[in-house]
C-alpha cells in the first residue's frame, strides 16, 4: 500500500498524548476552522476580520453583551452536560432539544395551572416537573436500546421532532394566552412561577443551578462506584458484563437523568428568561450541546467553558444582523469549527512522522 | 498441480511456517491438518497471495510463480473460501458474482450471469437461486455461492477454510458430495481442518502441520485416525511443572443436565452434567469451539443455562447472574483479555478495581487505596508497566495477563475459571501463569482450566473432560490416558465407544 499523497512523511499510531499536546490540537482546529469559515465570508465580499471582531465585541465587549452570552450560555451549559454523561456510555442522545422542550412543557404546567402557589414552593415543583418530563423523554428511546438493542441515535433524533410539535399544539391551542393578540404562546407566568435574575440583567439564578449540576457530574464521572460503571460500559460493554454491572439498568439510569438535565434547561429557559411558554424556545441550544460535549471532550469543566465560547457566538450572530447577515452564519462557523475538530482528533491518536530512507 | 516448496513466514517473534513443503494433486482433495496456532492458515493465505512468504518458492504446473496481491493468485486459478463469508448481505446472489468479476463493463447483462450460475449449480449439484438476497440464504447456502463465485473466476485450485465448521451434517455431507464431483472434473481442493473423522472419510491425501513445521503427508486409505492424532499432538511432555496428583472427593460446583445457547443463538451445550471437586483442577480439552466458551461463560454466570440446574458450595444458583456468582467466589479469567477481562482504555489500577470496586463503603471509590492495594498487588506477582496511570493497552501481551491474574486470585476466590491463560504468551510468561495456577490449588482454590493444548492439560490437571459438539465425551485421569485417546475423543468419539472397540 503506497500513500503517494503523503511523499516521504508516513502516518504512525502513537500511545502517548499528553495534555498539552490535546489543548494545542482543539485550539488549532477551532483557529483553522474559522479561517476556513472566513473563507465564505470573503466570497460574500465581506472583511471575515472585521465579522470576527464585531463577534467579539458584541458578546464580550460590554457588561450587557457579556450577560447576554451568560444567558445563552446556561442552557447550552445544561443540554451539553446532559447529553455529554449519555456519551460517556457510548450512547448517542441526539434528544436533547426534544427533553429541553419537553421540561419546559412540564414546568409550564404548574406555572399555567398552579400560578397561586407560593414561590418556594412552586419553583422547586417546576424544577421537579422539568426534570421528570426531561426525563421520561429521553427514557423512551433508552427503553428499546436496553431491551432490544435500538439504535438510540435515530429515535432520539426523531422524538424532537414530536416534542416541537407537541409544543407547538398546546400554544396554539389549549394553552394559547387569550389575551395573546392570537400569537402562539402561553399567558406570562406569575411573578411566583419565575425564576430571580441578577440585578438589571437577564441572568437567572439557574446559573446557580448549572454550576452545581458540573461539578456534581464531575464527581459522580470521576469520584463514584456508578461513575466508574458509566465509564467500564462506555469502554467495552463486555467487561462490564463480565464485573457483574447491569448494562440494561445503567442504560436506563444514564439516558434518564441525560435527558432531565436537559429538561431542567428547558424549565429554566421558560421560567427564568422567557417568562412564558411559545413556540420557539430554543434557537438549536440541544443541536449545538452536542457539539459543545465533544468539543469539550466531555469534561463537565470544559463543557462550561465551550458553552461560554458558544453562547458568546449566538449572541455575535444575533448582531451580524444589522450588517446584513443571517444570525444563522453562525451555525455555519460552528459547522465548520466541528468539522476540523473532528478531523483533528486524528492527531491525538496519531502522528506524521518522515519515513526513514 | 501446486508444489509450494519450504515456505518460510514470519511474524513478529513467531515463525507461523518454517520451511513448509506441500504438494497438491490435480483431481484430489488435500487436507491440511493441525490445531490452532499450527500454521494452517499462515500457509493458505501465502499461497492466495495474501501474506508474502520470507523464504520458500511456489511452482502451478512446474512453472515457478510470485503473487505480490491476490488478485495474481485469482488470475493463476487459485481461489479460497473463508471462514466468514465475503458477501454482501442485501445484494442478490448474482449481483454478488457480478462484484467479483473484475472486467466487468459498464453496461452487464445480469441474466447472463444469473444463466452462467445455473449452469455452474447444475453441473456440480450447488442448487441456488441466483436471484435470492444473501441474508435469505443459510450458511450453507451462502457458502455454495462462496464457491460459485470462484468457479465463474475461473479457480482451478479451491482451498476452504474449516467448511464444515458452521454447517449442519447434513449440510456438510452435501458439500463434500460436490467437492468429490469437482476432484472428478479435474479441480484440486485443500480443505483446511482439524477434524479427523471428516478428513478421513472425504480425502484423498493429508499433511499435518504442528508448530509451523510439515510432520508429513499421508496417504488417506494408508493411515488411521490414531496416527493422524499422533502425528498432530504428539511431541514430548517437559514435566517441569512439579504438579502431584491428588485425588480430591468434596464437591465445590455440580452442573446438572445444563444445556445453553450460543450468541448465534444455537444450542452450543447440550446436557452438561459434571462435578467439579474442591482443591483440583480441572481441565476441560477439546478443538475451539466446541462449546467450552460457553460452559465457562455459563459457569461463571454470563451466560444464562437455558436448562439443567448449578449448585455452588451445596446451595443452587442457577439463576444467578455474574455479580452473585462474583459474590459466591467464581472468579473468571476470559479467553479474551483485551475486551472483557479488561478495559484497554483505563489504566492499570482502574482495571485493577474492575473487580473490588464494590468493596469500597459508601457510593464513592476511593482511588487513593484503590491505587495503594494496586501496587501491592503488581509487586507481588510481580506485573512490569512503565506507569500505573498509562491505560493497560500500552502493556505487553504477557503482563497484561499476569495483571488480570493478579486481580482475579487476589480477590480470594473458590474457583478460578482459566480459558486459554497460556494462549499468545512468550515461554517465560507461559511458565510463570502455569506455576501460579498449580500454587493456587495447592492453596485448596480449584481451578477450571480450559484449553486447547494437550501438553498443558495433560501436565497440569488432576482430571481432564474433554468435549465435542457441546457435549461431554469422556472423563479421564492424565496419567491413565494418552494422547491418542484424548485426541480421538476430541475429534468426536465417546469413552465408552473407544473402549469397547
């Protein structure tokens, strides 16, 4: 087997791959991805420069751009670390949007239905709601893979789908606000159904919530009995067989608490900054998780750092509007972030080394 | 007619042929005897062009020939039936034939195909429909579309990789029936196998191979089963082990009547009654895949037993799963290390509580004794890695197993299930797992050992119950048996037959 392409260097699979070495492999791939984006951008006669620092400045460049990057960022935070325990085990939760809006559907609930409740009372029954809605929808597809070995990957897609639509139902037709001028959302919710935010911002206190969920899966992941089982299964189904660990009830235990996370971003979503249920909640926030817990390797830490760095190009995207972008540039920028990510994974596996004469 | 004259391949550290000579005949059916690990498969893959020798030269007709693909070995006739299948399961029979036909034009005409393999089923009794889909077909019927398929690239030398090890008798049957109508048309066939009876009814000549050496050609009419078993086992035991027979009479495990299915879903056990003794061991020999996976899966409690009944220490556990057999002190060192036994990806202390995590108070781990008691237990048995944090695929072959080892003996078992502990280890590594399983016993821990090397079983065991096809086809004493007589009983006759004869 000749590798003309190649010349005179070979590839050779390396054991060793350093810390060092996989931060300087993201960081080159993300900076090689955004000149490979830049790219289009020139075509569109565009300066990428000029896109990249308008980016920039609008999501870190003032307190208010700042805090809107937070507000963007806690949902991302919270699919992202939901999605990332399931693909600790290997299993592909592509489902996140669908719990997120599934959470929010729950919390809405008791929001629309229990608004004379007190706060303290009701906010932790809309967490509860959230969660347990989250849940259950992410239980659906994990219940055939458990039992008969269904490719979660596709169900889990496609229960997003019926999530969004089922939203979309009851916004336009029971739960529709009658005094909504006929758009589709929900009455606001009562003071007592939302979550507090910091100051004059738009920052709840679920940022709260997100920082406590990372550092709880960090140790479950690394410190604990059921951790270590997520991480034998996630490596090789059948040493975990053969330790006694039971693959059907970790399957299950994973993609329910995966996809409550979720469902907890979603009822914080509704409760903490929207106020209200609608049809869009969510501009892709469990789409672009996925892409945050790879890029972060799954490292509950790094997840709340890539969801800063994402939120902070959501909220860029927002202001490529005014000149004469579509936001949804960005999903082309984190399309092409993904790509060179994935393809520099190789590297850490990997080297190019010059072949010996 | 084919010669290959002293082939000689080697890999690293092992030298799969050394200096291997055969000879085929047009017409005949040649088989190529030996057990696993002889060198059968090394020989055939270098005359399909697949591996290039390092020595040795091959002659078709006289003429000497060099295969650099085995696409030169398709254009000389020489054609091979793998053991698993090269199909593409949703394509039809004919568009399968048609994948392989390599000056095929842009525009074909599938039903010339389709009449070209009537035409080949018919003339050698292959009946297949050329336009069923592959996964419609069983596997003896995949297996005849294998075979048209070299015959419609023009294969005038068929060589097939253990056929009959996936057919039923009756499928086996049929298959040497065509092969014998082949031999009759002037085709020469090797037929790669371990199994002496079907060797000794359907050939014309057989080479044995042990070791990566040629032991011999034979005559098939001239040679019996017993010398075959000879020539493929037969070498001198070094009994340096020191083991000393005992005979042990207290019952540790009883297996009544246990019969299992395979993971293809087929009963691969079928009624499996015995007693395993405290303090023995016990060696269970037979040909791979013949069901002693599944008796060590099932009494280690992976597999569920489908009927029959298991009692432990006098009690039942039948129904018990892994984690209770692990309980109960059933401790289980796989055939497979890199995948089951252990996590390649984790390091070596987090392999290491694999098996104690639970043992740890409370929900937490803590790695902290986890990583002190690893150590404890890597300088005892005395396991050489560069770093306890490096994940265990960085180790070698032979550590790795004395690490798994290791942790299976040190969580102070009953009964230790050892599959193949010796298999892939250097000499040194071999010894050193050999010492530390009789030591064991010593200590009063029975030992369950499955292999396939009749050396190993014969010096090591205080009883050795050989198997076949999933059943139990005798029990024996290694200083009342011989070679032979565990060899022919491997090869699928009872005890109690052998005896009477």
């Amino acid at each position: 087997m000749k590798r003309k392409l190649l010349g005179s260097w070979e590839i050779k699979k390396t054991n060793t791959s350093s810390g060092l070495k996989k931060v300087v492999i993201s960081v080159t791939s993300i900076i090689l991805g955004l000149i490979f984006a830049g790219l289009f951008v020139l075509l569109t006669g565009k300066n990428p420069l000029e896109l990249y620092t308008e980016i920039v400045q609008s999501s870190v460049g003032s307190i208010y751009g700042l805090s809107e990057t937070i507000v963007e960022m806690i949902p991302l935070a919270l699919c992202s670390l939901g999605v990332s325990l399931a693909f600790r085990m290997q299993l592909w939760n592509i489902g996140a949007e669908g719990q997120f809006y599934m959470g929010a559907f729950g919390a809405t609930y008791f929001a629309l239905f229990f608004s004379g409740l007190p706060k303290l009372v009701l906010l932790p029954l809309m967490l509860l709601a959230g969660l347990i809605c989250g849940g259950l929808w992410a239980l659906i597809p994990a219940l055939p893979k458990a039992f008969w070995n269904v490719n979660e990957t596709i169900s889990s897609l496609l229960l997003n789908y019926v999530a969004y639509l089922w939203i979309a139902y009851l916004v336009y037709g029971p739960w529709k606000d009658p005094k909504g001028n006929n758009f589709p959302l929900t009455k606001p919710f009562s003071d007592n159904g939302t979550i507090p935010v910091f100051g004059n911002t738009r920052i709840s206190y679920a940022l709260f919530l997100m920082f406590i969920i990372a550092v709880i899966l960090f140790f479950i992941l690394k410190h604990s009995k059921w951790g270590y089982e997520i991480r034998v299964s996630g490596s090789s189904r059948k040493a975990a067989d053969y330790a006694g660990m039971s693959y059907i009830k970790n399957v299950l235990l994973v993609m329910f608490l995966s996809g409550s996370i979720s469902g907890i971003a979603g009822m914080a979503e509704v409760s903490g900054v929207l106020h209200r249920l609608q049809q869009t909640i969510s501009p892709g926030y469990g789409y672009t998780a996925i892409l945050i817990a790879l890029l972060a390797r799954l490292n509950p830490i790094s997840i709340l750092l890539v969801s800063f760095l994402m939120g902070g190009l959501l909220v860029g995207g927002y202001s490529l509007q005014t000149s004469g972008f579509p936001s949804s540039m960005v999903s082309m920028f984190q399309g092409s972030i993904l790509f060179f990510v994935l393809a520099g994974e190789m590297f850490n596996n990997y080297r190019l080394v010059r072949k010996k004469a | 007619m084919v010669e290959m004259r002293k082939i000689t391949k080697e890999f690293p550290g092992i030298l799969a042929n050394d200096q291997v000579s055969l000879v085929v005949n047009k017409g005949e059916i040649h088989a190529l005897l030996g057990e696993n690990g002889a060198g059968k498969s090394t020989l055939m893959s270098v005359l399909t062009g697949l591996y290039r020798p390092d020595g040795g030269e091959i002659f078709i007709e006289g003429k000497r020939v060099e295969f650099s693909s085995p696409k030169d070995a398709v254009k000389k006739g020489i054609g091979m039936v793998h053991q698993h299948f090269k199909l593409v399961q949703p394509f039809t029979v004919a568009e399968n034939i048609m994948l392989s036909i390599k000056e095929l034009k842009q525009i074909y005409n599938l039903k010339e195909i389709e009449r070209q393999i009537i035409g080949q089923s018919e003339a050698f009794g292959l009946s297949i429909d050329p336009k069923a889909k592959i996964w419609q077909l069983s596997v003896g019927e995949q297996q005849r579309v294998e075979i048209i398929k070299l015959l419609l690239l023009g294969a005038e030398f068929l060589i097939l990789d253990e056929p009959t090890a996936v057919l039923t008798p009756q499928e086996a049957k049929a298959l040497y029936t065509t092969l014998q109508k082949m031999a009759v048309s002037g085709k020469s066939i090797v037929i790669i196998s371990h199994k002496m009876n079907e060797v000794m009814e359907n050939t014309n000549s057989i080479t044995v191979l042990r070791d990566g050496r040629s032991i011999g050609t034979v005559q098939t009419k001239t040679t019996n089963e017993k010398e075959l078993a000879k020539m493929m086992v037969g070498r001198n035991i070094s009994s340096t082990t020191g083991k000393t027979l005992s005979a042990k009479t207290d019952i540790l495990m009883t297996l009544a009547n246990v019969s299992a299915l395979g993971d293809n879903g087929l009963l691969k056990l079928k009624n499996i009654s015995m007693d395993i003794y405290k303090g023995e061991i016990l060696g269970i020999a037979g040909v791979d895949g013949n069901g002693q996976k599944e008796l060590a899966e099932t009494v280690a409690g992976l597999r569920s037993a489908k009927q029959g009944a298991i009692s432990f220490c006098g009690k039942d556990c039948t129904k018990s799963g892994r984690k209770k057999r692990i309980n109960l002190g059933i401790s289980y060192v796989p055939e497979d290390r890199m995948t089951t036994g252990l996590v390649t990806e984790l390091n070596a202390y987090e392999n290491v509580a694999l098996k104690s995590y639970r043992k740890y108070p409370g929900p937490f781990i803590s790695w902290d004794k986890v990583k002190h008691d690893s150590e404890q237990l890597i300088e005892k048995f005395d396991v050489r890695l560069a770093s306890m944090s490096n994940p265990v695929k960085m180790m070698s072959g032979g550590n790795i197993q004395k690490l798994l080892l290791a942790r299976e003996i040190e969580s102070n078992p009953k009964l230790i299930i050892a599959v193949y502990p010796m298999r892939g280890l250097d000499i040194g590594a071999t010894d050193y797992v050999r010492r530390l399983l009789i030591g064991e016993s010593e200590k009063g821990i029975t030992v369950l050992l499955i292999s396939e090397d009749l050396e190993d079983i014969l010096s090591m065991t205080d009883r050795i119950i050989v198997m076949h096809g999933g059943e139990i086809m005798g029990v024996v004493k290694p200083n009342e048996t011989s070679r032979e007589e565990i060899g022919l009983m491997m090869a699928g006759k009872r005890k109690v037959d052998l005896h009477e004869a």
